[in-house]
C-alpha cells in the first residue's frame, strides 16, 4: 500500500517535470508545473492520512468513530494550493506577455535570448 | 541544445531524481499508520483551547498563524505582480471596443445563459458568505470562500458582456478589499500586542464551542482573508479579462 501511495507521488512530480521539458506550448508549460506541484498536495495529505480516520473536524463524533488524520498536514496543503494558485496565475501572465513580444507560444521558437 | 539531447539530459537528471525521490520516500512512515506525536497533540488540545470544532481552521489562523499572514502576503504580491504585468505597455491603450455598426445591435447573452448567472451569482455568493462564516465549525474558511466569492463575479461576467461590467468599474472595491483583508490580519495580529501578549495571540472572547460565534481571533481572520482573497482572485480575473476587451495596440 505505501508502495503505490509514494509511487504516485514520484510519478506525478516526474511526469510534470518530464512535460515541462518536452513542452511545445508555453500555457502547456504552465499546466504541467502544476501537475508537478500537485505531487506535493498529494504527498502533504498522504503523510497525514491513517486508516479508518476521519477529517479532523470534531462535529457529531458518534457517527464518525476513529482517530482523526493529521490537521496540520491539511493545513500545509492548504497553503500549498494557494501558493500554487499564485505561482500558475503570475506565469499565465508572463505568457500573455510574452505571446504579445514574440508572436508565439512555443519555448524553442523564442530567440530573444540568443540575441 | 536540440530537443533530442535535451531528453536524453532529462532522462539521466530523472533517473537520478527517481532514485533520490524513492529513497526519500522510502524512508517515511508506512503510509496510513500513525500521527506525528505534534498531530495527537493538536487534534486533542485545539478544540478545549481554542473553541473551535474544525482543527484545521485552529491551525491555520492561530498556532501557525504567521505562516498564514505570509502566505497572505505571497497572495498579494503575486495580485500586484500580475497587475503590473499586464498593465498597458507603451504601445498599448486602453479603451473598450469600437461599435463599428451602431445600426446593428449587439445581441445580447441567451436568455439561459442570463438565467444560470443569475440563479448561480447569488448561490455562489451565498455558498461563500456560508463558508467563510462556518470556518471555525466546519470544512471551509477564509481562503475557499474567498475564492467561490471571486467565482461568483466571474459568473457575472459570463452573463452580461464585459463592457457592462466595466462600466460599473469595481476596480477600485476589488482593489480596496484585497488591501484591507491584508492589513486585518496585521491589525488582528496586533490586537494581541495591545493586550499585552505576543502577536497573533487569540485575545479576542472565545465563545462556545459549536456556536456560530467561537474561536476568538480565528473567524475574525477568516473574515479578512475571505475579504483579501475575495479581492485578489476578482483582480486577477479583471486583469486577464481586460487583455482582450480592454487593451489594445496604440493606433499609429
């Protein structure tokens, strides 16, 4: 069980990082920095989940028995997603930006840096 | 560097990236088994101390309520990144479409479209103002709501046309919640400076445990935060959308 649940972890990071390398399309890109930042969500929750447990939310506990999962984990997920929300937003801009200077999208059509 | 040597250096740094993440991962607890003794602790204490009943709203806004005032600051720096970037470069200029047909009226969004906006605006709205409100008691707080109340504008946007929108130009709103939702938080914090404690110390009355009214300081920031969020994500839909209604290039 731990097997799968940290594979998809390293799976998820690879194949973001493998699609930000391949990428042809700079909103592309974006999309898959976040795949690969969700690995992280994916990790955070993992670390803090237990078997049997509940949300850590101590409302009618009769009808949810069993030891609540780690809340400061969700807690760091939670800043997790915000901060990649930020991050996609700030990028999605500089693609805007950059479509408008270079006429295109694609990462390897760009060749104000060599100049 | 040529798309074949850039996969083939990629697939070396992944293998070794592999190994690394394996070991790394390798090396956690099996996964499902047990709570870091600093977890028990807090999923035992929060709710005698604190008053709340959702311990991740405890943790967020009170015992690590300076990661939080970051985090909300790293929200609203990248909102006045992003304002910045797509702000009228020195060819462009702003102004809203040209009617080049004044004969011909625009015709305005399908009647159901109208319908769903308006019936999901003020749900929207409403989900929000519940979420934010029953941050201390349930799943939810400042950050969702602030952003399902964002969603609610963008479904207004989706309604009408944007020059509508625009005309009622709640720039300046926007602008002024996510700058007061950010400085209720430092306010707040200082609050517990006021009363002779450290920052961010819950200071405020704590209420009883269940009530609508409970955690002392951490609805108080679930309140500004829902506003600062709120603010932020409006922007930052305003900002895009004005990319293409708005700004355009400077006729020469």
């Amino acid at each position: 069980m731990s097997v799968l649940a940290y594979g998809v972890v390293a799976w998820l990071f690879l194949v973001g990082i493998y699609g930000v390398v391949t990428s042809r399309n700079l909103i592309h890109m974006v999309v898959c920095v976040s795949v690969a930042q969700s690995a992280t969500d994916v990790l955070l929750l993992e670390i803090g989940y237990r078997t049997g447990g509940h949300a850590p939310v101590f409302v009618s506990l009769p009808a949810h028995p069993g030891p609540a999962v780690d809340a400061v984990m969700q807690a760091l997920a939670l800043t997790d997603v915000v901060v990649g929300a930020t991050v996609t937003a700030l990028l999605l801009a500089l693609a805007v930006q950059v479509h408008k200077r270079a006429g295109t999208l694609d990462p390897d059509a760009l060749r104000a840096t060599k100049e | 560097m040529s798309r074949r040597a850039r996969l083939a250096f990629f697939a070396v740094a992944a293998a070794a990236l592999a190994v690394t993440l394996g070991v790394g991962l390798a090396g956690l607890p099996s996964f499902g088994s047990q709570l870091t003794s600093y977890a028990r602790m807090l999923n035992e204490l929060a709710s005698p101390q604190r008053h709340v009943t959702d311990v991740v709203s405890a943790i967020t806004f009170d015992y690590r309520g300076i990661d939080t005032l970051f985090e909300e600051f790293i929200l609203l720096a990248a909102v006045a990144g992003i304002s910045v970037l797509l702000r009228p470069l020195s060819d462009e200029t702003r102004e809203l479409p040209e009617d080049k047909a004044p004969d011909r009226a625009i015709p305005p969004p399908s009647p159901a479209v109208w319908l769903l906006a308006v019936l999901l605006s003020s749900l929207l709205a409403l989900i929000g103002l519940e979420t934010i409100t029953h941050g201390v008691l349930t799943p939810g707080g400042g950050f969702q709501a602030g952003v399902i109340l964002a969603s609610a504008l963008y479904v207004v946007y989706l309604g009408t046309n944007y020059a509508t929108v625009e005309r009622f130009q709640p720039d300046a709103l926007l602008e002024a919640s996510d700058g007061v939702g950010a400085f209720g938080y430092v306010v707040i914090g200082l609050l517990g400076l006021l009363a002779g404690e450290v920052f961010l110390t819950n200071v405020v009355s704590l209420g009883v445990t269940g009530n609508l009214i409970a955690g002392g300081t951490i609805a108080l920031l679930n309140l500004v935060v829902g506003l600062e969020v709120a603010g932020g994500f409006a922007i930052l839909a305003s900002e895009f959308l004005d990319q293409t209604a708005v700004i355009r290039t400077r006729r020469r």
